[in-house]
C-alpha cells in the first residue's frame, strides 16, 4: 500500500511553517509498515488541489490531505472535493452531533459556522474529529482511497492515530518495512564510506543504506523490506553486529539516542561523576549535558575559562606554562582537565582548549586546532589534538562532540579493566 | 518567476527529518519576493526523480532540487540528470580545485570519491560550494533552469544566499517586496498582540504583519508590497519607528540580530566585561555568548555551578544561606552574581538559578520557577522570580534569553545615566 501526502497552506510555501505535520504523518505510517511515496507542499487554489490530486492517484494507493477545512473563506478543500467527485455538500447529521457533544462538554455554543462545517460531500464517510469541528472525510473511488483531514497537529494527530492507521491496515496487507539508525562519531563521510565499503557492498539486496550527516555525526540508516517481520529483523541485526566489529569505537548508539544520553547512563550505572573545564567550547558541552533531566546527578559544574586570567585564578593554571606552550596545547589542556578534577573533586573531566575562529588562527596552529583532554579516576590524561575546520559554529560543537565520544570511550575502557564500582 | 522546490532524500518519507530546507528556502525565497508554488519530498529512486523533475517542469520557471549529491552509493541524483539531459558525467578541473583547496586547508588527503564528486554532467554550470565538496549546478534548458544542490543545510544555506539568489534576481523582474523583521523579548504572543492591536490594525492595506513566535522570543515580520522601493521603505521605516514607541524596552534588534551579538556590540563600545555563574541554565548563556566570534575580547568566562557543594566552595556561597531560602531564591541569586563579578573581575555579572524540570518542582516552587539577578558595575544588584512552564529545553532557553535582556536593558540604562567610560 502506497500513500502519497499532500498538505495545503499558504505558509508552508512561504517558509512561515515548517512542515511537522509531514513528518510525524510519514514516522507514523512508517512505523507499521505503510510506505509514503511522496509529501507535497501546495497553495489553497482550486487548480492546486485539484491537479494535486490527479497526480497522486496515479501513483498512489492512498491519498491523505490535510488542510483548508476551517471555517474561513480562504478554506476551500472541501469545494474542491466536491467538484472532483462530481458531487454535492449535505448536512450530515452524526458529524453534527458529534461538534454539539464537544462543545456542550467544553461548555461552548454551536454557532451557524460549526453547524456548515457539519456539511460534507455526499460521497464521503465522516471521521470523528475529538479534538475539533471540522471531521474527517474519507473517500473511495477506482479501488484508491482519499483521505481530506484539518491540518491542527492535535486534531491531526488524533485522526490519524486512532481511526486513518487502524482502518488502513485492514484494507492492507502491507509489506513490512523496517530500519535502525547508527549514530557513528569521530569519522567524516567519505572516511567511513570507504573503511565500510565492502560490508556495504555485501549488503543484500532488500536492504538500503543512507549516509545522514551532520556536524561531527554521521547517521547511518539501514532499510529492510521484505514480508516477515522477524526474519528482517534478524537479519538485520545481524548485519549491525557485522558493522559494529567493523567500527566499534565510533558508533555511540542507535536511532534517538544521544551522546549526552549515553554519557549520563553510563556516569550513572558506574556512579561516577563529571566536570569540564571549557575553553574553545564555552560552556557548549555543559548546555549538552544539561539539557538531559536527571544530569544534576553525574555533572558536578563547569569553568568556562574563556580568558586567561580566569585558567590561571581559578582553574590554577600556571601562567609559565601558558607562555611558554600556548594555552592551545598539550600541556594547557591536560593542567585544565586535571585542575578541574581536582576544583570540582570529580571522578572525570573534560578540557577544550583551541581556535574556534574565524580570527586567531597562525601558520603553526590554524584556526580549527582544538587540543581535548580527559582526566580519568586512576590518574590517567589523555589527549589529543584535532584540526576541525573553518566555520566558528562547527567547530564548537565538533569539539563538544569529540570530547564526549572520547570520554564514553574511556568510561567503556575502564569498565572493561574491572575498574568500575 | 515561479519556483518549485524538491527535496530528495528517503529520509523525508519515512519521518526521520524534518524538511526545514524546504522552509527555509521558501523563506529566503519569499523574502526578495521569488514565489514558491509548490514544494515535494520525493524518495532517491530513480524514477521519482525522473518524474518529479518532469512534472515541476510543467508548473514552474525555476525547480530547485536538494539532496542525493554525496560521495556515497545511496546517491544517484546526477546519474538522473546526465540521462534527463542525455549528457555524460565529465571531471571538472574547476570543481576539483575548490575541493582540493578546502581540504588543503583542514589538512586532509584528497581521495578517489573525492575527485569523483567533481564529476558533473556536461551540460551545467558548477556552483562553488564554499562549505562543502558536493559542487552545486546550474542547467538551463526549454527556457527553465534546474538547479541542483546538496540538502546539508550549511552548504545548502552558502549556495542559495551566495549565488543562487542574486542570479535568480537578475534573470526576474519581480514586484517589490520589501520586509523587516522586529525582534522581541520578555512577552508571548497573545500579550504582545493586545498591546499592539491598534497599531496594526492601523496599518495600511499593502502591509502584512506575521508574528512568528519561538520559545522565549517573538518576531513580528512586516511586509510591504507594491512598486517604488524607495516610498514602501520610508513607510516601512515610519512604521516601526511608531512600533518601537509602544514596546520601547521589548526590541531587542531586527532581522538577523541575536541577543548575544546586541549585547556584544553594547559591551564593546562601552568597554566593560561580563561574567556568568550558571545554575538551571547549565552553560547555555555562556555558550551564546562565545558563539559570536570576538566574544573574548568582554567575556571572561562562566562558572556552571550545578551542584550545591560547587556553588559553596567554587563561587563561594554560604551554605547557611542556602539551606535557609533555597537555592532557588533572591538571596542565593544575588549572592551567585555578585561573586562571580569578584571572582572574575568584571564589570557585570549574571546569574540564573531555577527548576528547570520535569522533576525538582514543589508547591511553593513549581518547575519552571526561575531567579535570574544582574550585577552592575555602581555596586548595584537586581532580580527578579519567572514562572516559565514545563518544558526543560524551554524553561532552559526562555531563562537564558530573559536574562540576557535583562542585562541589555541595565546597560543601556547605565548609558543614559552617563555611566559608560
């Protein structure tokens, strides 16, 4: 079963509204296995709508828009469907009573624009709206089923979820289609395309790999279809155990995840705790951090130590040892990383130190040079230099993302040296 | 000139992206009045992009195509165009260059996929991408162009804004639009819309006024439309010096002004310097601030101060106080800015402390209760207690923008009292 979405609005075509609804609608459909074909943007004109439509039958089995249902002038959806159905708007009497029993709990009169809005093509089965006043239509025509839906996210959400998905799958027998995404760190795209090249190329044929990159992330997506679900999704997983011996320090986790999410699961289990002290970052890992409910319980704080002054007052770094190396150095970072282990009395911490440009950069030491540090509970430093690029931006949070995968790396190796709780 | 956008890319039609490029590139187009007709996501098959490209064709003047543009096997878009131009792939020295200078740059090997992406169909005209290895290109054919070019937002933004844009402009002749965009802090939507509704409903007819809401900021966005440029922006001008007149201390800026860049050119001119001790906002504030280049010459740094026993022994607050108000109270807030303008020796000092949620809320301080408290250089010390809402990322974000307007606020304050050097 194909579906093919077509959502209609002004805004979307102006840039005002980012297309949400699409994707949830899409996510949605995907998650039990109905394949969408393609989303289009369109204005509310009649011409729009109407060749809108055409063109989705014959490549679709099911069409689903939304939008133009209100009950203002510029809402013409339902014209539209009249016309291209060759039929007339009737009053229908359960679509009415259903905006009567949502008013008459929330303690509203039915006004002469809900009772209109109660009028629907003659042709059409009406879908309970429970979170508004305009219903659902669907309708069947050639053996291809359309769907007309208002484009509110709450009242959309509800249609779909409950009465569009369910009734779908009845009519279906659809192909079962499913996919995992592997979040890899530390590595470009073309890099990774060629150390997984031949893993890649004996892939069979009923899976698809997408390469999704990001700054300092690329996302791997790989796509079975086929018709049993277990078989798929065993092999499937097979294929990612192959992957993961391949390069298993750069993936971090799989579809949602986060590197801030896996850090804090990981501080936690262990019962170990965590401080930064940022230069080149300026308080970009601990935004990271932070923004993960629950963090307060692993990450002690941070010293955004952004001029000088402040790594030599109150991290203590020696003011010799920044003449004399640079405070993007080897040497700076690894005082920054221990001081702040030892001023915040955590178990780890992080230090960044580097030139996030565009100005500061010299012949030895270009803008992108970024040195990262980690202090581990035995005493250990480590660290490393990188070169990440031009773009300000990018290189913050190429850092961020550097340092944290570098820390989950040292967290997991400690582990396996038997030095966790 | 009409224009259609399509977005290729798998990604969109299962819902794991949301397609902010095209809304993106609507806007941008929007905004020097290009009109956008139609916007699709399509799968990378070859097919879809056939067709897609064949039909937009029919409808639009200008059909710009996104994504498939990689180095890796999932991308097949030129492939489409040499056979939808019946041309060849030929390596293209200019291309090749700009690559091989980029990657000079960030001392990284040219390779073999490399040196393929500079590979395109004979028939175009490359775009140099400043930020990427993809080049974009630029066909002409029927009296249409079809312009194709890679869906990462960053190289994609360099492309449209840089070079796509101006050229799209000299081949037009379009009706004057003309915008600006008002940036405001400190009120949601519904309030600001009642403080201004008899300005706006004064507003002449060929004016359009948008309110784009995001968390802790609103933009108003007027339009004027119509056929001398240089009458719409003395009218355009008038009306928002009236605007400013209503909600005087609510601007922030316009257009593309960040709070972090308003603020710096404040503290630049006045010559004085900033430092922060974060709790609820967890480095957020400090890293919008170092996001802007040339921050370091007035931020000194910041202190995340997550844990109690941090803002004890770190910033220097007593426990006493703490166990008696809280840690989110007026007295730890005060108490956390004015010690870190002594522990950084800055002229101004910002603090944040609060429940950023969804856990920590009680009764008395539901999550979402915020103080936020300025230090000033005349000794001075203000706050003041927010209710946010709910939701942590939001709660985090409002919280950092309300103090960063707050400190604007008290600077400018400073100027008019005769204050600055």
């Amino acid at each position: 079963m194909k579906v093919e979405i077509i959502n209609i609005g002004d805004e979307l075509l102006i840039g005002q509204v980012v297309n949400t609804n699409a994707s949830w609608m899409a996510d949605q459909l995907n998650q039990v296995g109905i394949e969408v074909v393609q989303i289009t943007a369109i204005s509310d004109t009649y011409e729009h709508i109407f060749q809108g439509l055409d063109l989705a039958k014959s490549r679709a089995d099911v069409i689903i828009l939304t939008g133009g249902l209100g009950p203002t002038k510029d809402d013409i959806t339902k014209t539209v469907l009249c016309n291209y159905f060759n039929t007339k708007l009737v009053f229908n009497e359960k679509a009415f009573k259903q905006v009567e029993e949502l008013f008459h709990l929330r303690g509203f009169k039915v006004t002469a624009i809900n009772r209109k809005q109660a009028e629907i093509p003659a042709n059409c089965i009406p879908l309970q709206n429970t979170n508004g006043t305009a219903p659902g239509m669907w309708f069947e025509q050639d053996g291809k089923i359309i769907i007309s839906i208002p484009g509110v996210p709450f009242e959309m959400h509800a249609l779909i979820k409950d009465q569009i998905i369910p009734q779908l799958l009845e009519k279906s027998d659809p192909e079962v289609i499913i996919n995992k995404t592997v979040l890899t760190q530390g590595i470009g795209e073309s890099a990774l395309a060629e150390i997984i090249t031949d893993w890649e190329s004996n892939l069979p044929d009923y899976f698809k790999l997408a390469y999704l990159p990001q700054p300092g992330i690329v996302r791997l997506r790989l796509t079975a279809k086929g018709n049993e679900r277990n078989l798929l999704q065993r092999n499937l997983d097979e294929q990612l155990t192959e992957l993961l011996k391949i390069i298993p320090n750069l993936i971090f986790g799989y579809n949602n995840d986060t590197l801030e999410q896996v850090l804090q699961e990981l501080f936690l289990k262990e019962k170990k705790t965590l401080s930064i002290a940022e230069s080149c970052t300026g308080g970009y890992i601990a935004q990271l951090i932070t923004s993960v409910s629950g963090s307060s319980s692993y990450f002690m704080g941070s010293v955004v130590a952004y001029d000088n002054e402040v790594k030599e007052h109150i991290l203590g770094i020696s003011k010799d040892l920044m003449i004399e190396f640079g405070t993007v150095s080897k040497q700076v970072v690894e005082q920054m990383a221990l001081k702040a282990q030892s001023l915040f009395n955590t178990d780890y911490a992080i230090a960044t130190s580097g030139i996030a440009g565009p100005n500061g950069g010299s012949k030895e030491k270009p803008v992108g040079t970024t040195w990262i540090a980690i202090a581990t509970p035995d005493q250990g430093i480590i660290s490393k230099k990188y070169l990440f690029g031009e773009h300000r931006g990018r290189n913050i949070r190429k850092a961020a993302l550097t340092a944290m995968n570098k820390l989950r790396l040292e967290i997991e190796k400690n582990i396996s040296k038997g030095l966790s709780v």
